[in-house]
C-alpha cells in the first residue's frame, strides 16, 4: 500500500460525504489531468487515472513505468488494464503521493488482494523496476491482508454463536455495525494493525459492548446468560436531550461474566483481555462519547467515522469483508490449508474432535502453553538461583534487580511506542512473561555448568552486564515471536519508511531496544534453547532464523565486536587461523555453552585464571609449564561463529548452483574456494553487507572467467526463490559510505577490484587449491523433542510428550492418526495396527488405514541422527539403541507421541 501521510490530507467539509468508491482523500488538492497534456497516451490508460485522481505527474511517470515493462510482461489484452493498475501503485508508493486507496484501485482494475500483490511483484522483471520502498509496501500490505482475513473469518464463526437469525434482518445490521466498530477501534487504538493477537483482544472487547447493549432477543442462550444481572437495560432512544439533572443507572465499564465468556469461548486469556479493554478499548469508547453511555452504537455515525478514517489511511476498506466483495475475496488454496486439519483425529472409532487450526487458534494455543509454562515460575529468582547467586564471589543480585528494573521500563515505552500509544500495559505483560522465562531459562544453564564443570562459584559469568542483557533479550524474542508480534516476512529487514519504522517490532528490534550488538547476541541462541526443551518448534525455529540473520548481515555491522576479534585474530602473527579449512570436513561439535562463549579471551594470549573465574573447561588448561612459551588462546565465541558461517554460506550457494549451474557441478568447489577465501581474508568487505551479496558475486566471477555466460540478472532471479531472501539485498548494497546502488555495481567498482588478481588464478592452469567442503551435519536444534523417524518405516514418527497438558485432544496432526502412550487411546486394536505398520515389509497397512489404493514398492531408506547412518531397523539416539519390532505399553514410561 502506498506509504501513509498522516497530516497531508484535506479536511473534508461536512457536506461532502465521499464513499470508497468514487471519491479520493486529495481529491482537493489533485487538480484533473489535463486531457490535452497526454494525448499520446492511450485513452484507456488516462480514463483511468482520470477516475483514481491522480496528478499529472503521476500519470506521466506510471505511463512510463509501463512503456518499461510492456515488452517484457506476457499479458492477455485484456489484462493490460490491471497491469496499468499496477503501475498506478508502484508510481504513488515512490512518489509519496495522495491520490487513490487501495480499494479503490483494486475496484477500477477488478482485482482481488492477492491477485493484484502478486501482479506487482511480476513488474519486477528488472533490477530498477520495483523499488525497495515498493516491496516493503508489498510485504506490509500482504501481512495485514492475512491478518485482517483471519480476523474477519474467526468473527463470522463467533458471531454465529453468538446472534439469532431473525425474520427481519436486525441480527446482521448488528453484526455489521460490530464489524465496522471493530475496525476503526483497531485503526485508532493500535499503529501495528497487522498484530493478531492484540487486534483478536480488541475484537472480543467489541463483541462485548454489542452484546450487551443489543436487543436480548438476537441473543443465543449462552450469551444471554452471560450478560450480569446488574446490568441495565439496553435502549436504542437517544438520552443526549434529556435533562442532565435526571438520574440514570451506568453500566460497569466492563461485563465480566460475559467478557469471560466470550474468552472461554475462544481460547483467549481474559486476564490480558481485561488489561486490553481497560486501556485500549475504553479510550476510544471516551472518543466516541459511548464510555457512559449505555446506547447502542449509531450506525450511521460509526460507519461514517471509519470512512474518514480509511480514506486517510489509503488502505483496504475492511467493510469489504462482511460485504463479501471480490477484492477481499480469500484464495482458494488458502481456505484448504486453514481447513486442511481433519475434523476427526483418529478413526471412527474414536470420537476425539480436533478444530480447524486456523492462524488465530494456533496463536491462542501457543500462547496458553506458554503462560501456562511460566506460571509456575515467580517474578522473582527461586531458591536455587538465588543459591547460585550467593556463592558468587561477588553477589550479583542488586545488579540484575536493578537492570531489569532499568530495561523493564525502556521496553515498554518502546513497545507502547511501536505498537500503540495505550499499549505500554502490553509491555509490561511481555515483558513479566519474558522475566520468568529468562530466570527459568539461566537456572538450567547454571545446571548444567555446574554439572560440566563441578563448581558453583559462576561469578564472573553472573556479573557480566552483556551476558544478562542477552539471556534477557533472547527470552522476550521467545515471548514476542510466540504472540507473533515478531515475525519475518520480509527476510529479516525492516520495512523501511518513516511510518512503518515506528511499527515494527521484529528482529533485531529487540536489540536496538536494549542497545546490544547481535555477536553478543548470537553467543546465548544455542545454549537458551537446550536449556529449554520445552520450547516448541515454531520458536526453535525462529531462533534458528534469528542465529542465520546474524551470521549473513547483523554482526557485520560497523561498531560490532566481530571485526575486532577478527583484526587481533589476523594481527596475533603465531595464532590459529580463525577456522582451519583441514576443519571443514569434520562434524560441527554443539559442546560450546554460553559461559563459553562470553568468557571466551577477547584478544590473543595467555589467559589468566582468577580463582573464583568459572570459566575453565576440559578443553583449556588452567596454566602453562613455565619451560614453555605462552600459547596465545584463540576466541571460542569467534571460532564457533566461522564454523557456523561456513557451513551456512556453503549450504545457501549450494542451493543457488542447484538453481543454476546444475550442467556445471564442477563449478560449485572453485566458486565455494573463492567465497571462503574472502570471508577469511577479505573480511573487510562484509562490513555493513550481506553474506549472500559476496555468494553471488563469487558466483558472477568464476563464471566470468570460466567463459560461462550467466547474467546477474538470472542469477537475483534465482536467488529471489530461495527461503528468507529480500530483493534489498541485491538492489541495496553499499557502495562507499552513505552510497548504496545494485549488486552490478557492488561487484564493479568494489568486488572485483579488490579480488581481481586472485580471481583472475582460476583462469590459469595452476589455479588455488581448492578449499575442502564443510560437512553439513543435521540442525544442532533437532533435540528429542523434534519428532524422529522409526528406522525402515516411511510413515511412523516419533518424538517425547513436551508438556503435561498436551493430549490428543488439542494436538493437530496434518495426517490421520496421532497417539499419545500413557493416556486414554482407545481399542486395543490400535497397538496391533501400529505393530504392522512398523513390522510389514510392504508397508501395505499404511495405505489399509488410509483406505487407499495398493502402495508401490518402496526403496530402501536410510535412517540418519546426529551424522550416523542406521539401515539395520534400528534407531540410535544419544547412545541409546531402541528396536521398534514391537510396542509395548508397559515398558514405557515417558510419553512419546507416534504421527501416522
């Protein structure tokens, strides 16, 4: 959506009434094209931009935007109107300017949401066409889509729980009055509007006030009951004349019973609805003059309200939804995958029911796991960290008390800042939630240092200002990812834009909030998440994103503590290479902690140990013998890091050769030698860059010199199909300080010139050896927790039971049976299906229960966990050796949850 102007529009006089359809925000200060000034333009073009109002200007730049991407664009004639639309878009969303909504040309080109997202997005069939203002549109535009479709489907659903349907009509003018109210409270109460959960609260709060001042006679019986007894009677009779003096009853600000209700209903916790409806939800009622009112909302003034303010906004028009008009329309695949879960879980036989899980339901689940996890833990450190605390040298109690006091507040005036300016009160909750994980989560890491190390004393670590900051941080990226407040929808950049900067929360926002560098941050990803295994795998995932973002862009910024561990690693003469390339091949060893990490020497030498330091390992000796020099000790925290680098850039250029060179396999080593070789010595260049910029401008070069003709064209045209990838990096790149342009001239004036000898050697007949391929091991993240597949079987799984209070009954697997041993399961009949599953050489049960067809022989397949390849039937796991002929129940006694 074009970019928002909050004080560029026109006060409209009370007379003019203008509707989404025929009327613009600027329309005042847009003066109509001059018919004469584009005669050299099809009619057609300028009739249409003659109905969104748009400024000469505007029309002579889209107009030539089109002429630019004519001849590329295979389109019907009949879709040269809505590419004409599109272009239309991309002009206003560069030039900032105030012509149309986004409804509005939707409607004049007959597209839908995504239909029209995906049509823009086909313009950029160059490097200059979109713009990264453009996609950073796109990317807003299409998560508030989502976000809006699923509100908008779970609140026809509620609804029809809720209203009767009546002979008259009466019930859907009240559910299109809620509808539309909702809207322009969340317009006005939040400036994040694509949150989910915070937006689903206020929805509920809406319901509440409608519910309870509608006619009880639209009233299904639950909510009927619902509604407190002393409550006053709703009136739809206006009160504004009567006299002041004449006393009324008030109703309570807020209805418990039935807002309790409505959450029960819907999965949601009422403590944080209440908080919503306190602060966000009665502010805006004091703004419509209804706090105290006991009226009904009046259409005609709420419709009007939200009008005014979609206009300004220039966005879509969310009374579209209920209107069911095409541009909001859902995909069909999309509703296929929201219903995709089966009503039944198991058979017939057993009548466990799983709901749809529908993106407001997963996030209502994840959000009570996780507040359920924490509830047992205080706001305050327990009795065993506070042990752990004492027997430091120097008790570090007051300082962390303290810190968290200092960064409790700082989080949430920013997050009242990002989010909504009522919104502090949300803060607060994130970030009590994130106080309990953080001191759950240091607890089980001082656990296992002591179990690693035999010591207690952890004074060193405890005291380090940077390690808390970090373990703090990581817990509230948990917290917000989980109420999906943090998410990466545009490949981990910012969107971009004065406005949308103020709104966005996601990753590295955390960081910027607490003033901390992501090296620092990186050092505590991997122990936080062994140190909790109950974090699921969605959260583990994003953690595993978050280590990625860092490695390919955020720890190369200038002022990071990585390139001065890098220039005394390069300045220490004697000292280890940084990563050994002889290293590559071997597995990637998970043993470091994050007391490892943040102990690790910041500079070559000898380190010296105080007594109470804790942070000796097996792997470095306390002391030298005197005959002997000092060895200069290399940075655990910098070694670890390159190992992880490389394994990352080489998996990702992996992929692209796939993409790409896949007639040339024998290009993949020398391209991979010429990247490791500048990550390792040219390291310079990734300074305020990306990772992947350098992966294919190596690529470009060694098919340079090789005579093979690839454009870079074709390459970012690739490149843009991988996971996690932004057109940013290959259209931002920094060319000099404060200068960026595309990755053409990135590798022209500063790739090439600074590796254009060693490029050049790959061109002679002696050319650089090789450097040796890293092994690529599974995701240090796959814990017991992940679900493992049972050797020689291609559709059992199996994986622990994480949490107590997760059953078969709110699991939802996306196939047709999921068992949870230990509890209530059903026919004995069952077992001996899965023993045949797991048993019969042909596997022809699984296709039995599916009722499908006879399977085709399988292959033979190879079972692989932690590097081992296991072909005999049986599964290898932490030492362990399990042979899965047979179930029996009672030998077991975890709860392993199999997936079928």
């Amino acid at each position: 959506m074009p970019p928002k102007k909050r004080n560029s529009g026109a006060t409209q006089s009370k007379e003019m009434k203008p509707t989404a359809e025929n009327a613009s925000p600027e329309k005042k200060e847009s003066p109509e094209l001059s018919l004469k000034k584009h005669g050299d333009k099809d009619a057609e073009f300028v009739t249409l931009c003659k109905s969104l109002h748009v400024t000469d200007p505007v029309c002579d730049r889209a107009w030539t935007l089109w002429k630019t991407v004519q001849e590329s664009v295979d389109e019907a004639a009949d879709s040269q109107k809505k590419l004409w639309g599109a272009c239309l878009f991309v002009t206003v969303t560069d030039m900032d300017a105030t012509c149309f909504t986004l409804t509005q040309v939707l409607k004049a080109v007959c597209l839908n949401v995504k239909q029209f997202i995906d049509l823009v997005r086909k313009l950029d069939v160059n490097l200059d066409t979109i713009s990264t203002k453009v996609n950073s549109a796109l990317s807003r535009l299409d998560k508030k889509y989502d976000v809006m479709l699923a509100l908008y489907q779970r609140f026809e659903k509620t609804c029809k729980k809720i209203f009767n349907l009546t002979s008259d009509g009466k019930e859907r003018e009240t559910v299109r009055t809620c509808w539309t109210m909702f809207l322009l409270a969340k317009g006005r109460a939040l400036q994040m509007e694509d949150d989910l959960v915070i937006s689903f609260q206020l929805l509920l709060c809406t319901l509440e006030l409608i519910i309870k001042r509608c006619s009880p006679d639209l009233l299904q019986p639950l909510y009927k009951s619902a509604i407190s007894k002393i409550q006053s009677p709703p009136t739809r009779t206006s009160r504004r004349n009567q006299s002041k003096t004449k006393s009324r009853v008030v109703e309570p600000e807020v209805d418990v019973q039935l807002l309790e209700t409505l959450c029960k209903e819907n999965e949601c916790s009422a403590e944080e609805v209440k908080n919503v409806y306190q602060t966000s939800f009665m502010a805006f009622l004091e703004s419509m003059d209804l706090s105290r009112s006991p009226d009904f909302p009046q259409v005609n003034d709420v419709d009007q309200q939200y009008e005014e303010h979609y206009l300004k906004s220039r966005d879509i028009d969310g009374r579209m939804f209920f209107n069911g008009d095409e541009t909001v329309l859902a995909p069909k695949v999309k509703i296929s995958q929201v219903e995709r879960t089966p009503k039944k879980n198991l058979s017939d036989e057993d009548g466990v029911l799983v709901p749809p899980q529908t993106p407001i339901r997963a996030a209502m689940t994840s959000i009570q796991l996780l507040r359920g996890d924490l509830t047992s833990s205080g706001d305050q450190p327990s009795a065993n960290l506070v042990t752990y605390f004492k027997h430091c040298t120097v008790d570090p109690t007051q300082d962390v008390q303290k810190r968290l006091e200092t960064l409790g507040q700082v989080f949430s005036q920013r997050f009242g800042q990002a989010v909504g300016p009522r919104c502090v009160v949300y803060g607060r909750q994130r970030f009590t939630l994130g106080v309990r994980l953080y001191y759950r989560v240091m607890e089980e890491m001082l656990k296992s240092e002591e179990k690693r190390l035999s010591v207690q004393n952890f004074s060193k670590l405890l005291n380090d200002s940077t390690f808390h900051t970090s373990l703090l941080a990581c817990a509230l990226e948990v917290v917000m990812a989980t109420y999906g407040e943090s998410s990466f929808k545009n490949g981990g950049y910012s969107h971009g834009g004065a406005d949308s900067a103020e709104t966005d929360v996601c990753f590295p926002w955390i960081l910027n909030v607490f003033n901390l560098t992501a090296f620092d941050f990186y050092k505590v990803i991997e122990s936080f998440i062994k140190a909790d295994p109950t974090l699921s795998k969605e959260i583990v995932k994003h953690l595993e994103t978050c280590e990625n973002l860092i490695m390919e862009r955020l720890a190369w910024r200038t002022g990071s503590p990585l390139f001065e561990l890098l220039k005394q690693e390069h300045e220490s003469g004697g000292a280890e290479q940084v990563e050994t390339p002889a290293n590559f091949s071997q597995p990637l060893q998970h043993n470091h902690t994050a007391a490892d990490l943040y102990l690790s020497p910041m500079r070559p030498g000898l380190r010296v140990l105080p007594p109470e330091s804790s942070c000796q390992t097996s792997s470095q000796p306390a002391s030298q013998p005197t005959s002997q020099p000092p060895r200069p000790l290399k940075s655990n925290s910098l070694s670890l890091f390159y190992k992880k680098l490389y394994r990352l850039a080489y998996t990702r250029l992996k992929m692209l050769c796939s993409y790409l060179l896949s007639s040339h396999p024998e290009f993949e080593p020398i391209i991979w030698t010429l990247f490791q070789h500048t990550l390792q010595h040219e390291y310079e260049l990734m300074r305020d860059r990306h990772l992947d910029q350098l992966m294919m401008s190596a690529m470009y070069a060694i098919c340079k010199v090789k005579s093979v003709d690839l454009r870079f064209k074709t390459i970012v045209t690739a490149y843009k199909n991988m996971a996690n990838t932004s057109q940013e990096t290959f259209k931002h790149v920094l060319i000099t300080e404060g200068h960026y342009d595309s990755i053409i001239v990135f590798y022209n004036q500063v790739f090439m010139q600074k590796l254009k000898t060693n490029i050049l050697q790959y061109a002679s007949t002696r050319p650089p050896t090789l450097s040796p391929i890293p092994q690529i091991p599974c995701s240090p993240y796959k814990f017991p927790n992940s679900p493992l597949r049972v050797p020689g079987s291609n559709n059992v799984y199996i994986s622990p039971l994480k949490s107590a209070r997760m059953s078969p009954g709110i699991m939802t697997p996306r196939s047709k049976m999921l068992v949870s041993i230990g509890e209530s399961f059903g026919p004995s009949n069952r077992f001996q299906k899965i023993n045949q599953m797991v048993n019969s050489s042909d596997r022809s049960l699984k296709r039995t229960l599916d009722h499908g067809s006879t399977p085709k022989p399988l292959k033979r397949l190879r079972f692989d966990v932690d590097g081992q390849d296991e072909a005999d039937g049986r599964l290898v796991t932490n030492g362990a050796s399990y042979n899965w002929s047979l179930i029996d129940v009672k030998s077991l006694n975890s709860k392993p949850v199999c997936r079928f």
